[in-house]
C-alpha cells in the first residue's frame, strides 16, 4: 500500500510494516503524536515521516500479520 494509505491504516489502530523492515517489525499509533515500535521505542509521528520522503518509502507498506 502507498504511504497516505499506511498513515491511514495508523490512524485506524493498525500495525504497519514496510518491505525494508524485518518480518517480526511494526509500528503502530500511540498517540495522535506518538508511533511505538515492536520493541517499545516511542518517536514522534511527524519525524518518523519525515525520515521516510525518499520514493522507495512512498509504496511497499502493508498491515502487519503476525506470522
């Protein structure tokens, strides 16, 4: 799914993964301000975007399953 997809997919309660993370990485919304990681490190939801501008983070996100 895209990026706006995935940000959606947050705002909803979602876990999102991307195909650069490994297979047991996600990140989720804590907060309207606040994502969390798998492991508990909290960041801000604005710089965790902002990190991700390059085009290869524009699509590839997807719900994460645990598997």
């Amino acid at each position: 799914m895209t990026a706006s997809k995935a940000k959606q997919a947050l705002n909803d309660g979602l876990k999102i993964t991307h195909r650069f993370m490994e297979e047991y990485e996600w990140v989720r919304e804590k907060t309207a301000t606040t994502l969390v990681f798998e492991d508990g490190i909290e960041v801000d939801k604005k710089e965790f975007w902002d990190l991700r501008q390059s085009p290869e983070w524009k699509k590839n996100w997807s719900i994460f399953t645990q598997k």
